[in-house]
C-alpha cells in the first residue's frame, strides 16, 4: 500500500514538473495581437446569449421582442417597451428578469471580447523586483495528514 502511495506521488510530481517547464516555455513567447483566451470567453458568452435571443425575436408575437434581434442593447430596448398593464403584469415580471439576465450576460461577453484586443495575456502575470515575468514555482512535500499515522503530500506553489 505504502509503495503505490510513493509511486503515485512521484508520478504526480513528474507530471507538474513536465507541466511547469511547459508553463514557462509559453512565458518566453513574444505577446500575440489579441488576447485568444479572453476572445473565445467573450465570443462564446455572447453568442450563447444572443442566439436565444435571436430565436424568440424571430419567433415571439410581441411586438416589442422584435428588439432581441440586436445584440447587447436589445434585451434593454425590449424590458423598457414592455407595458404592465392588465392582469397579466406578473407573468410579465419574469419575462423582464430573463431580459435583464440576458442583457447582463450580453454586455459582459461584449466587454470581453473588446477588451480582448486592449489586454494582452502575459501583462497578466505577477512581476519581480526587475519588471520581468516571475517564472512559476512548484515544490512538493511530504506532510502528515490528521491525527494519524497518515501521511501525504504537500504542494505550494506561485504562478
């Protein structure tokens, strides 16, 4: 039991290790125009939301739902043209809890994707006394687990 519990934990060090050389690796490249992380985040967000949208704009008999057919600012549009008036002004309120959610959710994918082409990924990082990148560090030790005679690993690491 004991030897699988040290095999394992080499194994695992092995792994992070192989992992962090790689880490810094990608630290050295030159910075790319736009951020493709934050573009895809913000692009998948925004598309997520506005597709639906899109769809009930198509589909939906309410006039002022025809607004869901522009991106970021229609969810807006459409929660100030609904009226409430009449009995059914309560199934109306969440509709327009939906409209804002989705509003949310637009603006921030929007934000996302812009600022995608402002924010360059390695102006993320934490930076040492000389303004350079500090590269990661990974250090693995063993510690007791509880109150027992259990013993496992420890693991502390910067990036």
């Amino acid at each position: 039991m004991k030897t699988s519990l040290v095999a394992t934990i080499a194994a695992a060090a092995l792994l992070v290790a192989g992992s962090a050389g790689a880490q810094q690796t990608l630290a050295e490249r030159p910075p790319q125009p736009v951020n493709v992380p934050l573009a895809f985040a913000g692009g998948g967000v925004l598309a997520a939301t506005y597709i639906p949208s899109f769809l009930v704009g198509v589909g939906s008999p309410n006039s002022s739902d025809k607004w869901l057919l522009m991106p970021v600012i229609g969810p807006w549009i459409d929660v100030a043209e609904r009226g409430c008036g009449g009995a059914d002004c309560g199934a109306d309120a969440g509709n327009k809890i939906l409209l804002v959610g989705d509003g949310i959710l637009q603006v921030g994918g929007a934000v996302a994707l812009v600022s995608s082409f402002f924010v360059r990924p390695n102006t993320l990082g934490v930076m040492g006394a000389d303004n350079k990148p500090k590269k990661p560090t990974l250090q693995f030790s063993p510690m007791q687990m509880g109150r027992g005679a259990s013993v496992g690993a420890g693991v502390v690491g910067t990036f």
